[in-house]
C-alpha cells in the first residue's frame, strides 16, 4: 500500500497547498471518518483515492465504490486527525482544547496561518502559540487570552501597571526567593500572596520546571494566571532596572578590578613610566646620540620581529583555511527541533536609519523565530530611536530594553545590562547595520557542537557590504580580509589569545557571565574579553560565516572609530600588563609574544610610524648630519629593509587576504595601502591622547550614511 503526506506543503512560488480535496472528503461522512479512521482525500479521473492509519473494512466504503474505483493509501495517524480537523472542523469537544480551534472561532488567526504553524511544529518543536506569535501571525496578546481560555485560567494584562506589580510588599520574599534571571528565563512573575497560596503569572502554564521550583522555594501553593511576555518583561524591568545598571558598570570592577579598565593605570605603571621617563631624559642630556641609536635599534628590532610573525601566520593561513568550515551536511546534521533559544544583543544609538537593515536582517534569520530572544539596547536619553523603534513594526521576538541613563555611556555597559536579560543558552552581538549571512545561528550551533567544551566563544569572520564604494572603504575592505581570513584563523589553529572583532561573537551565555561580561570601561571591550577568556582557560574558535557590515566612508568619521580602537587596545595592553609576570604564567611564552605583538604592537607601530618616515625623509631631503648618526651603516640598511620588506608584507598580506575572498576589483588599489597606513596614524595619536585625557569615552561611529548599498545588499541575498 502506497504511503502518502496529508500535511499541506508550499510550493516554490511561496503558496501554500492542501493536497486533501474537500469534494472528495465530501463523499463520505464525517462520523464514518473518524469512527473508522479513514478519509477519502483525492479524486482522480474515477478514482478515489482513501488514507487509512489501520486496516478498514471495505464494506465502509461499498456505497461509494459503486461510482468509483477505491485506491487504497497508508498515512500516520496524526496527519489523518489533521487533515479531518482540517476538511471537517474541530470535533465539539476538543474546540476548547486545542489552540488552533479556539484562535480560529475567535479570528485571531486564519487558516493559512494556523496551516503554516501545524507544518512548522514537528520541524521545530515550538509550542503553537510561540510560533504564531513570533512569526508575526498573532499578536501575543491574543496568543495569551487564548491559552487562558483553553486552560481555563484568568488573564491579567500587567503593562500598564507594572510599578505596581513589581512592588507588591507581599511578594517581595518571592522575588528573592530565586534568582532574578529565574523570572525571564521562565517568563513568570509574582502577583501576591493569600496566606498559603502565591498566585504567580505564566506565559507558559505548562512550565512544569518553574511551577516545582517556586513551590519548592516558597512552600506555597501555586494560583496561575496567564499573560503576555511583553508583560512580564515591563514588570521585570521596574523590578530589576536599577540593581541592573549598577551590575552593568561594577560587577567586573567589583569581582576582578585588576581586569578592569576603569583605572588608567595601575600604580606601578604609573611609577614604571615616571621612572623610564626621567632615566630616558637623563641619558638623553648625557648621552644623546649613543641614547638615540640604542632606541632605534629597539625599534628597528621590534619592526623586524613584528614583520616576520606576522608574515608568518598570513603565509600558514593562505596555504589552506584554517578556521572550523561547517559544511551543508554539518547543517543538515542539526536536529532543529532540538535547537536553544538563541539571544541576539543589537546595542543602538541614535541609528534611526539603520532600524530598516537589522529588521531585515533579523527576519532573514535562518532559526527557529521562537527560539530567538532578540534584545535591542536604546539608551534613555535617545528619544528619537525609541520613538522610531516603537513605530517600526519590528518582529514580535524582538524585545525594546531601555538602558537606563548612568557612567560610562558606552556599548559594552549596554550589553552588560542586555546580558542580564538574556534567555538564551547562546549569546551573540549584532550591530545594529549587520547584515549576518542567514545561517549563521546554525553554524555557531554546530560549530559549539563539533569543537572541545573550552571553546567558550565562535567569532564569525567580519566584510563590507559597501565595500566599493569609495577608496577609503576599499582599504577598510581589504584590511577586514586580512584581519579575519588570515591572521585570526591563524592565532586560532595556533591556540593564540585572539582579540574578538566588536559583533558577530556567539558565547555560551553561562561562561559570559562567569567571567564578568564585557568591561564597561574598555572601549574595545571585544579585544579585551577575547584575551580575559583565554587567560581564564576559555578558547575561541574562528567559524566560515560572515557579518556584512557597513565600512566607514566618511574621513572624519571614520578617524573617531579607529581612534577608539587604538585607545581600546592600549587600554586592554596596560590592563593585562599590570602583573607580566601573571600574563605570562596564564597565556604561555607563546601567547604572551602574541599579545604583544597583535594588543600591544598594533598600535604601537601606528604610532612609531610618522617619527621613523619623518627621519627617513630628512636622511634624503636634507642628508641631515644628524639622521646620519642616528642611523650608522648597518642600521640604515636594516631600517631601509623594514621599510621596503615592511610595506611590501603588510601590503601583500591585504592582498592575500582579498585573493582569498575572490575580490580581485579591489586587489588594485591595496598598491595604495601606504596612504591608508597614514590615516591610521594619525588616528592612533587621536586615540592616545584620548587615552590620557577622555579614556572611557566612547566617540559616537556614525552608521546609516547611505543606506542604498544595504538595501541593495539585502535584496542580492534574498531578505
């Protein structure tokens, strides 16, 4: 006997289709149907085909062979119980039993809707409510009145007043009878206590986990009521909003102030660089040439040390990809109904343009929309953002969370604050103009899946999405490849400290907490948490996934951000500098060059770079006496190598790493590097001053500068 699908199926050109025909059901009675579990589903020329779950007895259907020839066909029980559901109605005692039915009396839903929802379940494993609500079918609302009347429990709506509820005086021992993150992860809050009975709001009623757990915790009977998540999410931030913020800008300073970047400097530096100071002008008032020919034959060594690993590892990642490359088959291994809940921290500030491209984005999302647990940061002073977020019809598992006004005003205390409020197993950043590859969620969950348990953290590989549109974002372009394609799958496969790129970095969410989160004070907080992990004993793996972002093609704006990122990594240099010794035991004499050499000799070459081109300049515009001295024979051919080999290696290397990308359309202007390598220090002295004067201060990147090349992207890759 044929077996056969009774659940309704899209076709290519998105339509939905019930391959069951009503005319043909219609031949026979609904009582027989289900009495016997049979149903004539299709009419073929004098054919009728019948789904059966068991063996039937022919003599159900002797009327009806007497017009037609019976094709009998074999189908799963619950596919046949659907399809009947579907052709004839929910049977009378079970319209209140079932979600659907109730929606669709209410019309709540339709039944394209409630169809996409039944195809989707056995997928994903979602509950029926959460897909139609997150999927934007339903409004979570209606989700939550139909729960209470399939259940027969009272609703209550808490929105709008959620102060009162959060200071209930007869639930404030409940509220600390467990832990806050308790409260959103199940997505219950109290209500109040009558003697032995604390009545409780549920968004989920079957939440058998939460339910043992509060009796268990408060010895009190449980009264339920059922409301929606956004309710619950209003009263937790009342209840929670300000022991939150001070978290976001002390939990780390409080439990590791060595790891915080909230001092400049620790006080042995500050006598370290006094004293190197003083004893560097003394032997210059002594000594001065001697003094100066020494100094620059560390800097010429540092050059040539740099230039040499650095090459190193480009060279052993351009033989072959060095990252973890998951595979379609890897993909397809992927039990989806089985997946986590996923949370997504998009931090914005005053972006109102780019709130298009991160809807988009989000929908475009290759995950199960119920699994994610979406949390936009706005900041309270930026009204304009929160109106506009409010009003753009953003998916209904996106959550708004307002950071409260408070010192340092930067992302990662946003993130920190968002952090408190995650539900997911997993935890990635977002900015708000990334554009992830749509299967990147998947990927970071087989990539969790196939690498050791110490792999706390997967860093997707960063690009532009603008990428052509001036010179100075195809210098940006070529740099990213470089950074991302070669030179951190390199310190990956060589078990280095890897400095995290600002978005697209998935952790495990418990891990991220453990160790304190991002430093609200560090303005690269991702560089320095990528070099806290591995110093804690945590690693990071690089994935083949790529974030397309928007590249900064602006002079002065992008001066602001790679000023703040050179002030950030000298922030993270001096912060895990403060015990060398420690550094070293932690990391390795391997990983401890690394760091100096990628945290520490990064900016320090922006730096040294005007000062060696400027002797360099007077030894042949003006055969200075002086330039002679400082540069004997044998240093001026070692210092004249470092140029050429210097500029031709990094020059090379943003090749390579265009080559590897296939974008040979840029590969000719990376000749023109030399110029971008001035901006960069001219920006460095920006951040290092900053550093001094202004070093948690986070200068504002402007994104959304023209939002046609995302828009344009978005559309080339199907959003």
């Amino acid at each position: 006997m044929m077996f056969v699908c009774l659940n309704p199926y899209k076709t290519p050109e998105g339509k939905w289709v019930d391959p069951v025909s009503k005319q043909a059901s219609a031949l026979l009675s609904e009582e027989e149907a289900r009495t016997h579990h049979i149903l004539p589903w299709m009419l073929k020329d004098r054919q009728l085909w019948v789904a059966c779950a068991r063996t039937v007895r022919e003599d159900v259907l002797q009327e009806v062979a007497l017009h037609y020839e019976i094709v009998f066909t074999r189908a799963l029980p619950e596919e046949l119980e659907y399809a009947m559901d579907r052709v004839y109605g929910l049977p009378k005692e079970l319209q209140h039993e079932r979600l659907g039915g109730i929606l669709l009396q209410q019309e709540k839903i339709g039944t394209e809707d409630l169809l996409y929802a039944l195809q989707t379940q056995p997928q994903t494993g979602g509950k029926l409510g959460a897909i139609l609500s997150s999927d934007n079918r339903a409004n979570f609302w209606d989700i939550a009145e139909g729960v209470a009347r399939q259940r027969n429990l009272p609703v209550v709506s808490l929105v709008n007043q959620a102060i009162e509820t959060a200071r209930t005086p007869s639930t404030q021992s409940v509220w600390d009878a467990v832990e806050d993150i308790f409260w959103i992860h199940h997505q219950c809050i109290p209500l109040a206590v009558y003697r032995d009975t604390l009545k409780v709001a549920m968004v989920d009623p079957e939440d058998q986990f939460a339910r043992r757990t509060l009796t268990e915790r408060t010895g009190l009977r449980l009264s339920v009521a059922i409301t929606g998540w956004r309710d619950i999410s209003a009263v937790y931030a009342v209840k929670y909003g300000s022991t939150h913020t001070a978290r976001s800008t002390g939990d780390l300073v409080e439990a590791s102030p060595e790891w915080s970047a909230h001092k400049r400097f620790s006080i042995p530096q500050w006598v370290g660089m006094i004293v190197s100071l003083v004893l560097f002008g003394l032997s210059l008032s002594l000594w001065f040439i001697p003094t100066m020919v020494v100094l620059n034959i560390v800097v010429q060594v540092f050059y040539t040390l740099n230039t040499i690993v650095r090459m190193a590892w480009i060279l052993h990642s351009s033989r072959r990809p060095l990252e973890v490359a998951v595979t379609d088959s890897d993909l397809a291994l992927v039990n989806r109904a089985a997946l986590p809940i996923y949370t997504i921290l998009v931090p914005l500030y005053k972006e109102v343009s780019v709130l298009p491209t991160i809807r988009r984005a989000l929908n475009n999302l290759d995950y199960p929309k119920d699994r994610l647990d979406v949390k936009i940061l706005l900041e309270a002073d930026d009204e304009e953002t929160i109106a506009a977020a409010r009003a753009s019809r953003l998916p209904n598992f996106v959550d708004l969370v307002v950071v409260p006004t408070s010192e340092p005003k930067t992302k990662p205390k946003a993130c920190n604050f968002g952090l408190q409020r995650a539900r997911g197993e997993y935890v990635v950043i977002f900015d708000a103009e990334d554009i992830p590859e749509s299967d990147q969620l998947l990927k970071a969950i087989a990539t969790f899946q196939s690498v050791p348990e110490n792999v706390a953290c997967v860093q997707a590989k960063l690009s532009y999405f603008n990428g052509m549109q001036n010179m100075l974002t195809r210098w940006f372009t070529a740099e990213y490849a470089m950074w991302f394609d070669l030179l951190l799958p390199a310190l990956y496969a060589a078990d280095l400290p890897i400095p995290l790129g600002g978005t697209s970095n998935h952790f495990r969410t418990e891990v991220l907490r453990k160790i304190g989160a991002w430093d609200p004070y560090n303005v690269t907080e991702d560089a320095d948490l990528g070099i806290r992990l591995h110093r804690d004993g945590w690693r990071t793996a690089i994935m083949n996934s790529t974030t397309h972002e928007e590249a900064n093609s602006e002079f002065v704006n992008w001066v602001r951000q790679r000023s703040r990122w050179v002030k950030g990594y000298l922030q993270t240099w001096f912060v895990h500098m403060r015990h060398p010794i420690s550094l070293w035991k932690e990391l390795g004499w391997k990983g401890f060059f690394g760091f100096q050499i990628i945290v520490g000799g990064t900016p320090a070459t922006f730096l040294l770079n005007p000062l060696l081109w400027g002797l360099t300049t007077s030894w042949f515009a003006l055969g200075a006496p002086l330039a002679h001295e400082l540069f004997p024979g044998w240093l001026y051919y070692t210092s004249f190598a470092n140029l050429v080999l210097g500029n031709f290696a990094f020059t090379y290397s943003n090749v390579v790493g265009m080559a590897r990308r296939g974008a040979w359309d840029v590969v000719k202007y990376v000749v023109f590097s030399p110029i971008y390598w001035t901006f960069m220090s001219i920006a460095a002295w920006k951040g290092t001053w900053q550093l001094i004067t202004r070093p948690s201060y986070w200068e504002k990147t402007m994104h959304g500068l023209d939002t046609s090349y995302a828009e344009n992207f978005s559309q080339g890759q199907g959003m």
